[in-house]
C-alpha cells in the first residue's frame, strides 16, 4: 500500500464542503477537478431539471435518508436550500429525472470522501 498523505479528518472534511477538494488537498488535482465538474454537472442538469433537493419532511422517514444523500454536495447543498430557497417543481416534466441527479451528486460526493479517506491513510493510491 502507499504512504500516508495529508491528514485523513481534514482531507474527508474538505471533500465534503467542496466536491473535489479532498483530492486536489491530497495533490491529487487532476482526479479533484474532474470529480469536480462531475458532481457540478450533475447538480446542474437536477436544478435544470427542477428536481427535488431533499429534505426532511414530516412523517416520511425515508426522507431523512434522502436529505442525507442530497446533502453529500456539501456547501452547494447548503447554497441552493438556504440561500437560494430551490425545492424543485412536482409539476416540471422532468422532476423525476432531476431528482435522481440531485441525489446522485449528493450520493457520488459521499463515495468521494471514502476514497479520499483511503488515499490519505495510505490504503488507496
């Protein structure tokens, strides 16, 4: 296996707050930025969409895994539910579709930490 690099609990932090930052921390800045886009992209095409961004509702427990899932973007999760106020449009053709990009974003960014994890404890290249 390789070596350590970078501090584990920060590298994992900064892949949440950031998609992709993890990596380019870990000077891994290529891998970064095309994870980056990726997971940018995807938002994107699930807020073109007008997809659901998750949150928790009432009486729904699965939403709480879906709002967990969604929040894996980090900040961009924050951004679009806070400051842009965006909960998507049931009635769009295309909400379906953008949902499931929203998630997948959220989802793809979590996957991001662990590798980012591996890579810094020097079980990943």
């Amino acid at each position: 296996m390789g070596n350590p690099v970078g501090h584990p609990v920060l590298a994992a932090f900064l892949a949440f707050l950031i998609p992709g930052l993890g990596h380019v921390y870990l000077r891994r800045r290529r891998r970064g930025l095309a994870f980056c886009l990726l997971i940018v992209v995807s938002l994107w095409v699930g807020v073109a969409l007008q997809g659901n961004l998750y949150r928790v509702m009432p009486n729904d427990p699965l939403s709480i895994l879906g709002t967990l899932g969604a929040m894996g973007v980090g900040i961009p999760y924050f951004f679009l539910r806070y400051s842009m106020k965006f909960t998507g449009d049931i009635l769009s053709p295309g909400f379906e579709y953008g949902t499931a990009f929203l998630l997948t974003a959220g989802l793809m960014n979590w996957l991001l930490v662990l590798d980012v994890l591996d890579i810094s404890r020097g079980k990943k290249e």
